[in-house]
C-alpha cells in the first residue's frame, strides 16, 4: 500500500514558499496532518502514528479526526504539519532548496532569504500520471479516493486535471461522497476552489497591461516579472553578463542552463525561463548597475 503522505507531499508542495502561511497553505497544512492520521490507520507508517500520537491528536476514525483538525487554531495547524513534513524530509521524498529571489538585488539588501519546497521531476510526473490514468481509466486504488479528497480540499485538483478533465472528476467526486468511499465533510478555512479561483483571478488581474506598468514599478510585485540582480559594474558584453549571473546563481545551488546565447541571452534556472537584460537602479545617491532577468512567457 502507498502512503498517502508520500503522494500529496508529492502533488501538493512542489514549488511552495516553507513558512509561508496564507489561506491556501493554511488548507494544504490541515490536508498534510489529516494524510498521516489516514496512514497511521493504515499501518503504512509507525512514524506517523507517533506524531499524531505525540500531538494528542488520536481519534478512533477519520471523521472524528477531521472534525478534530476542523477545530485546531492557525498556530497548532502550523506546528502539527511542520512534524509531519520533518518526517518527508527526513524520507527524501521532499527537498528544502533556495529560491531564485535571494539572488535578488531587494532581497540581499534587507537580508531576505527564502526557500521552496522542490520534488524530483520524474517522482512528481510518475505519481501525476499515475492519479490521472486511475481517475480518468476508472482503475482506482483505495489510495486514489482519499487522495482525490484531499486535493480537492487543498485546492490542488484543478492544477492536476485540464477545464474539460474536471467535468468528469467532479461527477466521480460526487459518487465516491455517496457512496461513502470519501469524507461526506469539508475541511474548515474557507472553500479551496474558491482561495484558488480567488488567486487565479488576482493573478491575470496583476498581468493586465495596465496594472502591470503601473506596479512594475513597486520591487514586491516587479519580482512576479523579473529580478534585479547587482553586479560589480557594468558589463557590455553578454557573456561577462551570463557569467556574472551563472556564479550569483550557482551559489545559491540552484540548476542553470544556458538555451541561448547572444545580446539577450536566455537561461533556465530551476525549470523557468528568463532573459538577460543589461539594466541599473538608482539607490539613494549612487547608480547601482546589474542585469535584470524578465521572465520569458
């Protein structure tokens, strides 16, 4: 049997900020616990067990407990989850890697540091294609409905299945919930289609022309587009630029190819695109000069 934990870790928090806890993540927290009381009942993992235990969270069955986690304030959900991500951590399902923003001209200045959380691209398409050829091939493992629910509840299934997909998926959703084989309940924090729906909409909002050229000129929403990274002075040439931003990359460990060179060379950092642009700010009294990096759509 498949640990539960292992596969919504998988789906669910690849690319997420650690420590960063808005509606959505508080939602993804509330699903991580409720994953390891499921995978304690199941004998998948004495880990597990323990750390529910340990947080005196025990229950005699999965309703029960979802009306425990229903009840749970902001600061136990936030302790709770943290242990049972320690317990992935500590497996490898699931690394802590640096974000491409402390390279940020921003971030360095006021000693910002960020990380996300990174899965391996082969584990993360294996188990992506796995839930769909089950879902979509009505060919479930018992694992697969309770993995439906807690990405719909944490607002992840839309991000698995396409607009069409998830005509199909919302009716099979329906059925499992009358047939019992899910959680007749929601989990409390709002409902995650709409925080998702929610974002979403912010998000093409903040890309609009208009919005865009007005807060691009703010650095909060500036790094949604791009980066300003600082170098030592100006460089006319392009692969001084490449180099200069292929060192400050490498030391923050994170992978960088080169897919074209030339005047306006465009780089791969972690699986985004972005181009190279030779650029300076004005820092209080003195012209700071760097590159910027804008990211290619």
């Amino acid at each position: 049997m498949d640990r539960i934990t292992t596969e919504f870790v998988t789906m669910a928090y690849n690319g997420e900020v650690v420590n960063r806890w808005s509606s959505l993540a508080l939602n993804l927290g509330r699903c991580l616990i409720i994953a390891a009381f499921i995978d304690s009942q199941n004998g998948c993992s004495s880990q597990d067990y323990e750390t529910i235990k340990k947080c005196g969270l025990m229950e005699d069955n999965l309703n029960a407990f979802i009306r425990r986690v229903n009840g749970l304030r902001n600061k136990e959900i936030k302790r709770i989850s943290s242990e049972v991500m320690k317990g992935e951590l500590n497996r490898g399902v699931i690394k802590k890697k640096n974000s491409i923003v402390n390279c940020d001209y921003y971030y360095k200045l006021s000693g910002i540091r960020e990380e996300r959380y990174s899965i391996d691209d082969k584990v993360h398409i294996s188990v992506e294609e796995r839930l769909r050829a089950e879902v979509l091939g009505n060919d479930e493992r018992d694992e697969t409905y309770m993995l439906m629910w807690l990405l719909k509840q944490s607002g992840v299934l839309n991000k698995v299945f396409s607009e069409d997909e998830m005509y199909i998926v919302e009716e099979k959703y329906r059925c499992y919930k009358i047939e019992n084989r899910i959680p007749n309940m929601d989990l409390k924090g709002g409902n995650p289609n709409v925080l998702y729906t929610f974002s979403l909409l912010k998000k093409r909002i903040l890309d609009t022309a208009l919005v865009t050229s007005t807060l691009s000129r703010i650095p909060i929403f500036q790094r949604k587009k791009s980066l300003f990274i600082a170098t030592d002075k100006y460089f006319s040439n392009s692969a001084e630029r490449l180099a200069a931003v292929k060192k400050l990359v490498e030391e923050e460990h994170l992978s960088f190819q080169v897919e074209k060179e030339g005047e306006f060379a465009e780089i791969r950092i972690d699986g985004v695109l972005y181009e190279i642009v030779p650029d300076a700010i004005k820092a209080k009294y003195m012209l700071v000069h760097g590159v910027r990096l804008r990211k290619v759509a």
